[in-house]
C-alpha cells in the first residue's frame, strides 16, 4: 500500500465534518475506529508476504477479505484493540451470537413499519433528539505466527445535544454480562484491563459547537424517500445495497435519537432492503423483546432487531459466517454489536 492511498484512507475514514471540533484534540473514539477498519479492510493489498510478527487489525463490518497487507505503522496504533502483554486468555470473552426463540413467528417488516407509522400518526414520544445512548462492542484481532486470542471491547457511550449546539459526551467502559469484571479498554490508544463503570472519556461542548436545531438539512427527515437522499447526502450511502444501508443507519442512529416518524421511515426503509429477511423473536443484548432481521454476504450476517411495537431499532450485530483462521475466529463468531437505549 503506497502513502497516496493510506492518506486517501484516513480522509475518508473522517468521523466528523470538517468543521466539527469534538475530536480534534483526542484519539478517535470507538465509532470512529470503526469506520476505519472497514475502509482499510476495504482496501487490503491483494500482494505481499505474511509479516514473521503478529499483526494487529480488525475486520471490516461491510466485507470481508481474505487477507489484509500490513500498514503504515501509524495507522496500525490506532488500530491495536487487543491486551498488550504475554498472555493469552482474553480478559473479556467474545459475547454468543443472538438467536432467534425456537419456534418463534417471524414478523414481516412491512408490518413493522405499518405499526411505527401508526405510532407516528398517534403522536406522542419525545421527538428527534440530537444525540444518543449506546452499549457497543467491537472485536480486536491479531493476525500472523503467534496471534492471541481475540478480544472484545465493550463500551457504553451517552451523548446529548442541546437545541443551542452544546452539548455532553460521556464514555465509560462496562460489559453488562459480567457486571464489576475487568474490562478492556483502548482510550488513548493504550489498550489496557480497566475497572468496570471506569470514565474513558468526558467532555462538555459550548453551544455553537454543531449547528442549532432546525437548520435546513440538519435533522432527519419522516419520509423515507427523504430519509434515503438523507443518508446518501450525509452519510455516503448507496442505500440500494444493504449492507450500506445498514452502514448508515448504524452512523445515523449514533449521531441522532429519531422520534416516532423518524423511526417509521428507517422502517419503511428496512422494508424495501434486498435480502433482509425474518427470523423471528429474539431477546436482544439487553434483555428486551424484539424481532431479528438478517442479511447475510461477504461471509458476515447483519441482523439489526426492532421493537415490533413501533419499529425502534433496538441492535445491530454482526456475526461471522465462515472460519477465519488467520484471526482465529470461526463462523458464529460475534464481530461487533450496539445496543440502543433510550
């Protein structure tokens, strides 16, 4: 990979408008690592021999590769999502995939997105808010001759927007599976073992610091012909393919909470999405009822799982369907999940 095409990389890979100021001074955040690791996935070098070391990296969310050539070594520290030192046993084990109840009745998504309009039309709810309450996990992996264990990263990220352009940002590293446990975290670019409940990251932003409410262009729309040049126009999205689709929602519903016709246009959305199928009720992440939908290519599953009450999206997850040995995980294999809260 020659300079011209990682510096291409890391443009792409910007979490945040040019003129946004939440991260200049800081690492980026798990979002935005993210988003890096699908680009640089994205753009594995078909050449090149296997480096004698591990290499550290992790797996694109929107497809997976066979390999991936090692890069430059400023890019790989930000990338390094695995516990430093000599062990091997991950301080925090991988999560099990969701699956769907036995015998459970899968509910069409257009009857979803039926049910979230009728909610909208009833009115009531708290409206779009700006900003958003998370529970994320990501997968870190090593590649190459003595690779250890992966590793799973949990985080929970509450954000909040005032109408003024101020706002909150709080990171705290936890895993609810294994409350008051050790948990990994890589602030600061330091992957290290932290307290659970343990303050990664806080910040108060003056106002001003995003555009006020109401601005033209700024708050998603309630329609999804709307929505759908919404997520092109600010996400990039060629929303015609689903694992894009997905892609954007993902971005979207961490940089906004949407009211009840916001959330019936993501489902009119859904419903229109090429191959994303019924798979029937599942307790989510967090312990709610909900229904699955899954979309499977380039050797991942995508299941996103929605309140059939009125559509909210309560989890996106993204499972391996096929052995990866270069990065020791197997099909079935959770890669990354975000659980939404209000």
């Amino acid at each position: 990979m020659t300079d011209e095409p990682e510096l291409e990389l890391l443009r792409r890979a910007d979490p945040v408008p040019a003129g946004d100021p939440r991260w200049r001074d800081r690492p980026l955040d798990a979002r935005a690592e993210l988003g890096l690791r699908r680009l640089l996935a994205a753009e594995a070098a078909s050449e090149g021999a296997a480096a004698s070391a591990p290499r550290r990296t992790a797996r694109r969310l929107g497809g997976l590769v066979t390999g991936l050539a090692a890069v430059a070594a400023a890019v790989v520290a930000v990338l390094v999502l695995v516990l430093t030192g000599t062990g091997t046993t991950p301080a925090v084990a991988a999560p099990v995939a969701l699956r769907p109840l036995a015998g459970s009745r899968g509910v069409p998504l257009a009857d979803v997105a039926g049910a979230a309009r009728e909610a909208a039309a009833r009115g009531g709810g708290t409206g779009t808010r700006r900003g958003s309450h998370v529970m994320m996990w990501s997968m870190g992996m090593e590649s190459g001759p003595g690779a250890r264990p992966p590793v799973i990263l949990p985080e929970e990220h509450l954000t909040r927007w005032n109408a003024d352009g101020g706002g909150t940002e709080l990171v705290v590293a936890t895993d609810p599976r294994h409350p008051g446990k050790p948990v990994i975290s890589d602030s600061g670019g330091a992957p290290r073992t932290v307290a659970d409940g343990e303050v990664l990251h806080r910040a108060a932003y003056p106002p001003g610091t995003l555009p006020p409410y109401g601005r033209s262009g700024t708050e998603p729309p309630d329609s999804a012909k709307e929505m759908r040049g919404y997520l092109s126009q600010v996400y990039g999205c060629a929303c015609a393919d689903t694992p894009a689709l997905l892609d954007a929602l993902t971005s979207l519903l961490h940089d906004w909470t949407p009211g009840l016709s916001g959330t019936a246009a993501v489902d009119e959305l859904l419903a229109a999405a090429p191959g994303l199928r019924p798979a029937g009720a599942v307790t989510d992440r967090l312990g709610r009822p909900g229904q699955a939908y899954v979309h499977d290519a380039d050797g991942l599953r995508r299941m996103i799982v929605l309140d059939p009450a009125d559509g909210r999206v309560l989890g996106i997850e993204e499972t391996f369907t096929r052995d990866q040995p270069e990065y020791r995980v197997r099909a079935g294999d959770v890669m990354s999940y975000q659980a939404w809260m209000d």
